[in-house]
C-alpha cells in the first residue's frame, strides 16, 4: 500500500470474524482489498497511540466513544489548549466502514465489551440464562464502530420534554443549530430541507447512493395500509415511513490536526430502547436486497394523544455480508440450501415505561457492571411491540410485497409460547417478544440531567455534575428523557454543546472565581485554561458511569438502588459519531507535530493530573 504516510495496524481482519476454510481465502482478500483502499482504510489521517503521556492537561476525556471523541476533537480547535483523549480499546477495522458487516464485529473481544444483562424475569427468555446481551464499543470510536449507521435525531416534542424537567436551554430550538451546525449534508434541496439541516460541518449525511427496489416497494406498502410516508424523518414531517439518511464520512475536523489535541490508547437507569424479537419474512425471489434503509417512527393506539410523540419505530434489516467463500451460486444458507431469501422487520418500544439499572458487582472497579434492565417489567411495552407486529403483518399483506416478493412470515414457535396460546393471538404475540427480546443497545439517562431539587438528577443543564465545578458528563447517559430514535446524532449535539459551555466558562470568564466558581486569591484575566487538581478514580471496565448518589438519606429510603460509586470508562451509551461507524469519533487526522495523545496504557498505570474532567 502507498498511501503516502508509514502504515499502521488498524483492527482485527475480517478474517478474524469467519470461521476457518474456505472463508479465510476470500474474506482474507476483502480485507486486503478495504486496507489498501485509501479513502476506506485512511492509514494517514489515523491517529497514532501515544503511551507515555504528558504530566499535565488542560482538559482530559475520558472515552473516545460518541460523545468523547467529538468534545475532545473541539476542544483542541482551542489554540492553546492541550487535551488529552484516553480510550481503553485500539484503533477501527476498515470493515467496520461496510454497513452491512456490522454483524462481524459484535462479540469480538477487540472491539466489544461483550456484556450482559442479568437474568432478566420477563424479558430474552429465550436467551441463555435468559440474559439480554449488550454489544458496547471497546474501539476508539466507540459503539459508532459497531453500528448500522442510521441518522436520526429525535422529535421536538423529546427536547420539549427535556426542557420541562427543568432543563433550561434545550428546546428543540435551542438544539436545532447545534446539528444544523455539525452537518454537512448532501441531500439539501433534493429530500431534505435548508431550514432543519446545515451544510459545511464535519459530518456528512445523505441517503445511500443506492437503494434497491424493495426498499420503495415497502414505502408503497406502507400508503397502502394508511401510514404517512417523508423524506426526511429529521425535519418538518418527522412521522412516517422514509428511506433514512446515514452518517457517510466524517471529513473535515476530527480529533487529529490539532495541535493540542493527545490521545491516549447511578441509580434508577433508564435502560430503555426495547425491540421485539423480530418478524422474519421469507421471500421468494433470489435477488440481493442488500440493506433496505428503510425505518419508520409512527404512533401506536397507546401513543400520547396529541399525535406528536411517536412511541413506535420500525426497523428493517436488510441482509449482511459477514461472511462468504467467494463461490458463485453457493446458497445462502448451507445448512439449508432450499431455504429463502428472508429479511427481519421489528417494532421498537421507542419510549418504555420499565426501568432498569446499572450498579456494581464488587468493590473492584474493573470487574464488569452489574447490567438490570428489566425489559417488558410494565405491561404497556408488550402492548406497544404487539401493536407493532400487527403493522408488520399488515405491510406483509400488502398487494405490492405480498404478489411482488411473496412475503410470507417465518413459522416460530416462541419457547413455550405456541403451547400456551392460540397462533397469531394477542396473547401469543404477548409472550414471544418476551422470549426472543432483542434490546436496541441504545441504553440512556443513568446520569441524567436535572435540577438539584431532583434526586436523580446527576448533571445540571450546563452537563455540570452537581456539587462540583470542573466534571462533565457528555454522553448518552446524560439525558434526562430518551429520544425517540438512534442516539448517535443527539450524542454528538451534545458533546458540541458541553464543550460550548466549557468554552463560555474558560474563555468568556474574567477572574478566577467565575470560571472555578469559588473565591481565590489568585489573579483575575487569564485567558489560558485554569487547572484545578481533581483525583477521581480511572474505571476501566464498565460501559457506563457507575452509580452516583447525592446523599447518604437518599440511599436509607431506597435500599434496592445501587450504593454510592464514582468513577467513569469511556464507554458510556453512544452509538456514532463523525462517519457513523467511524469516525475514529474525531480521532484522526493525526498531524506529525499533533498534541493529541491516544492511548491503551493501562489506567492504573498513569498519572492522575489537574484537568477539567468529563
């Protein structure tokens, strides 16, 4: 390869995803193709890890996920500012940039956590141990490395909720030129709209270059059983069925090319993105369907009444290139070589009424967390996955999918559930997606942010931890309600708007006191960043911050929630950032005379350093 720069070891090979055999070969090859493709593999816009870091930062991050990556990658735009990115996992696999091998990577011990809940008493009873598994990004790019690279950002009325739990300044007026700001989109004019979307931002956006046809024949099911179809699930018309948008490059100002910039290799937890096990549909023509890009966000019968807060998304998986021979008409399966093309359609629990949490295991802050969710604990999530199987039916009946591709639904038996109930019945359908319950992996609002007066609240509006002046949480963790979609676009808004806050804080202050938010003695008018020591604990292993408690009477009166812990890990609850798998999440475009320091150096093993943390 001569792209014009040393290379570097960039990933597991695909060839580590396949089993052995023929698969070697051919997946071996593919691998090879994508690393010495330039513009997919970028060997010269990586960023190189640095394992013996400076003593001292002006600003540390913990986490090269979503929203890690993308404040560190701003904060070094400061002249100035030396920040330092610490990430626990190494460096992207170019085949993490094909949307359909995101199967590839999921359970790879280089680049996934590989957690699990605990036994769940309602919910993936199905599984074993009837435990849900939670993929989380172990990667500098986080779970943005191990997604499908869909783009949404939630709906007014989400931000509206935020703002009525009494959070100034998130409205969705408020947030709309923070995407508009970080956008660069390519459908502007021709899907999508000037006033919801921005142009000129480092995250690229648009369509698929290619949709295959199914893709506008289910969007003609979809009219035909009454749903609303648009073309931009982002903007004015943000319900119905559309073709969605994807995260296609982040290109323009990641976390390299600055020259401050280093990387170095609580209770009640809303742990609430629920979808239903998912129905199969076999089809009778042979062709590919590739992906089908095709979502939905639509209200069920038990949906606010207002008709402005969709509870209900559908989600189509097209097919996955995970792993092939290379042979020419293998079948598809070869296991079963009669079997039909099939495809997954699942309904999504968009705004769940069950709770879970995230506490500890033990005292060992490197042990995994001890993951509850409680899926489907409250009746109206089962009712909502059911109402949406009956609008999958009804797509599948439709003339165009029925006549066209001969849909026809897999013949599950659910466990026990056939046994119990009468096929196709509520009451059926009720107790299969608590046997074969698929969580979203899009878990939210373990430190969400509220007031003081809120005991569950752990950051305040500026993303502040209460009671102290120089930590934030910027995050997926941090919302106080969780948006009705995939959380990779809403992650990175707020990433853009804590390191706005950072910026007022550091830059717009005038004395000491107003950026530290306490008296000193020392002298007012510095520009610099000022440091204040801080020595909390470096947590390597749990995906997301562990408990916090404001108060040892809080815990006396609610003795099942987890005990009082500080301590944070990167991998808190992102999905993407800048190039949605990718992205590198801003870490790239490393520059030879770049103050970015990206680290795998064991946490125990550096040294703790004044910084502002978050």
């Amino acid at each position: 390869m001569n792209c014009g720069c040393a290379e570097s070891y960039i990933g597991p090979p695909l060839t580590d995803t396949c089993g052995g055999g023929a698969f070697v070969i051919f997946m071996g090859l593919l691998d090879s193709f994508l690393r010495k493709k330039c513009e997919i593999s970028e060997i010269c816009q990586r960023v190189a890890p640095r394992l013996s870091p400076d003593s001292e930062y002006d600003f540390v991050v913990i986490g090269g996920g979503s929203g890690g990556a993308a404040a560190a990658g701003k904060l070094a735009q400061v002249e100035g500012w030396k920040v330092l990115l610490i990430e626990a996992g190494g460096d992207e696999p170019p085949g993490s940039q094909v949307p359909a091998m995101v199967v590839n990577y999921f359970g790879n011990p280089d680049l996934d956590w590989n957690y699990q809940t605990e036994p769940e008493p309602v919910a993936c009873q199905g599984f074993p141990e009837k435990r849900c598994t939670w993929p989380r990004g172990k990667v500098l790019g986080g779970c943005s490395v191990i997604n499908g690279m869909m783009y949404t950002r939630g709906t007014p009325r989400d931000y509206e909720k935020w703002v009525q739990a009494d959070n100034p300044g998130w409205s969705y007026e408020d947030v709309l030129p923070i995407f508009k700001r970080f956008e660069d989109n390519q459908d502007i004019g021709s899907f999508v709209e000037a006033k919801y979307h921005g142009v000129n931002g480092p995250l690229t956006t648009s369509r698929f270059r290619h949709q295959p046809q199914l893709a506008f024949d289910v969007l003609r099911a979809a009219e035909e059983i009454g749903q609303n179809v648009t073309d931009d699930l982002n903007g004015e018309k943000y319900m119905g069925f559309s073709i969605a948008q994807s995260n296609t490059r982040y290109q323009r100002s990641g976390l390299g090319n600055r020259p401050g910039l280093h990387s170095l290799s609580k209770r009640a937890n809303e742990l609430n993105r629920i979808v239903a096990g998912g129905l199969s549909s076999a089809a009778r023509q042979s062709r590919i369907f590739e992906s089908l890009q095709v979502t939905a966000r639509i209200n069920s019968p038990y949906a606010d009444p207002s008709g402005t807060d969709p509870d209900l998304q559908i989600f189509f998986a097209g097919y996955t290139a995970n792993c092939a021979t290379g042979s020419i008409g293998d079948p598809e399966d070869p296991e079963n070589p009669l079997a039909k093309k099939d495809f997954t359609v699942s309904p999504v629990a968009l705004h769940p009424k069950s709770r879970g949490y995230v506490g500890l295991h033990s005292s060992n802050p490197l042990d995994a967390p001890k993951m509850v969710a409680n899926y489907l604990s409250h009746p109206d999530d089962v009712r909502v996955l059911v109402a949406g199987i009956r609008v999958i039916q009804q797509l599948a009946n439709t003339t165009i999918l029925r006549e066209s591709y001969g849909m026809a639904p897999d013949h599950e038996e659910y466990g026990e559930c056939l046994s119990k109930h009468r096929k196709d019945t509520d009451a059926f359908w009720s107790c299969a997606v608590k046997y074969y319950t698929g969580p979203e992996n899009h878990q939210a609002c373990s430190c969400k942010m509220g007031p003081k007066s809120d005991p569950l609240a752990v950051v305040d509006n500026k993303l502040l931890i209460h009671g102290l002046n120089n930590v934030r949480i910027m995050d997926a963790s941090a919302m106080p309600v969780l948006v009705s979609g995939n959380t990779h676009a809403t992650i990175v808004m707020m990433a853009e708007r804590g390191v706005d806050f950072i910026k007022e804080k550091w830059l717009g202050a005038n004395t000491i006191e107003e950026r530290l938010g306490q008296d000193s003695q020392r002298s007012p008018g510095v520009q610099a960043p000022v440091k204040q020591s801080a020595s909390y604990s470096f947590n390597r292993g749990p995906s997301f911050p562990a408990a916090f408690q404001h108060s040892d009477a809080f815990h006396r009166q609610n003795p099942h929630l987890p005990n009082p812990y500080f301590g944070y890990n990167g991998k808190y609850a992102g999905l993407s950032v800048y190039y949605n798998p990718h992205s590198y999440n801003q870490a790239k475009h490393q520059h030879k005379d770049s103050d970015l320091d990206y680290s795998t150096k064991p946490y125990s093993s550096r040294r703790k350093t004044d910084y502002e943390q978050f």
